[in-house]
C-alpha cells in the first residue's frame, strides 16, 4: 500500500456506535494528523500524533499510533449523524520535508 | 478562532487560460502552501512556500504554476495556461512556522473547473 493508506474505504454505522479507522503508513514520521472532510467541502484538522506519542484523546476522538506497524487508528465513540464525512490521515515524514503525504480517506456514514 | 480564507470558492476557466487562486494564511503564521484534490483522489502536495520563496514542491508543481506573496496578507497561487487535468480542489494551508510536528491549517478551498 502507498503511504497513508487507510481502511476500510467506507463504513457505513448506527448513530451512537462506534466507527474506527486506520492508516497505514511506510515511512518513518515526524507525526501522524488526522483531516475531517465534508463533501467537497474544506479540510478541519481534528488531531495530531506525534511519533513518541501512543495514545491521544480529543472529545469523542481517540487515535493511536503504533510506530512499530507503521499504523494508525482513529476511533469515534457515541457517533452522531453530523460526523458523515471522509476522514484522512496525513503523514509528515521524518525527512525534513514539510510536506503532508495523505491517504485516500475513509467515507464515513452515520445512519440516524 | 483564526482560520484560511480563500477565494474565488468556484472558479470556471477555459482551457489556456491563466487562472490565480488567492489565500490569506493565518495571520502569524510563517508557512504557507498550497494542495490539490482532483475529484475522488487523495489530497496531493504541490508546493511550501517560506520567507518569500518556495521551500520545496513537488512533481506536479512545473513550470505552469507559480506563487507568489504579493503583500504582507496574500498569498496566491497562478495557472499560467490551464488544462483540462488542473481541474481540482484547490487548499491552502497555512503553520505557525513550518516545523517537524506542526498542525497545518487548511482553508476551505477553491474548487477549479477547466473547459
């Protein structure tokens, strides 16, 4: 898989169940950061990891980093039908270049 | 809450055409640069842009694109001749100052449609 691959491609849940996502990744990283998307709608940052980082908690979000795996999850607990969008993790790597790699993104889908 | 602006959010062109996308970062930050989304694909890197030149760009950032930091606000991105393969979502970001580990703030785009 290409850097920052997630999956699955989409997913479709139940308002207040939970929907979990992952991102592959194959280089080394200064720091993982996960984007919300609304249909053609802008980027909204929602969190980043830092590669010393294991565990991080914002609101509803949990994200986890597992350098050793070169992976990632984000986890959205109790959702809600507004958090329908496309979900992306970007990786900066860790070769002094700022630019962000992104992957194809999860479409997400909350049934209310 | 400070954000990126851009402007135009729509913009229709014909083939050939020069086209300039317009962003104003974060009004304290250092880093700018700009992305782009063709409808249905990843988020793609085109080109970072510090203390009045570019950082860095990548492979789809030739000779027919080019920015530019007109004023102390703007920052634009310029189409010289237009294609029917630019048509994409156009982002601006913006980070405090472009280091290892930073959040970039992304505007909420423009969205360029080539005929």
């Amino acid at each position: 898989s290409q850097q920052g691959e997630e999956d699955p491609q989409a997913l479709s849940i139940q308002e207040g169940e939970n929907a979990t996502m992952n991102c592959s990744y194959k280089t080394s990283i200064n720091n993982l950061q996960w984007y919300r998307q609304n249909s053609g709608r802008g980027l909204v940052h929602l969190i980043l990891i830092r590669s010393n980082e294991r565990e991080k908690h914002s609101g509803r979000l949990r994200v986890t980093l597992d350098t050793s795996k070169k992976s990632s999850s984000l986890l959205i607990t109790a959702s809600r039908a507004a958090d329908t969008a496309s979900y992306f993790c970007a990786t900066d790597p860790d070769t002094g270049r700022r630019a962000l790699t992104f992957g194809s993104g999860t479409r997400l889908q909350v049934q209310p | 809450e400070p954000e990126v602006t851009q402007t135009p959010s729509h913009q229709v062109t014909q083939m050939g055409q020069e086209v300039i996308l317009r962003c104003v970062p974060i009004s304290n930050h250092l880093y700018f640069y700009w992305y782009r989304q063709i409808l249905g694909q990843k988020v793609e890197f085109l080109v970072s842009f510090y203390n009045n030149e570019i950082s860095e760009k990548s492979e789809i950032f030739d000779d027919q694109f080019s920015v530019e930091r007109p004023d102390g606000s703007n920052f634009t991105l310029k189409i010289r001749s237009t294609k029917l393969e630019d048509s994409a979502m156009y982002f601006c970001a913006s980070s405090p100052r472009g280091g290892a580990g930073e959040t970039q703030y992304f505007g909420p785009g423009t969205r360029l449609l080539v005929l």
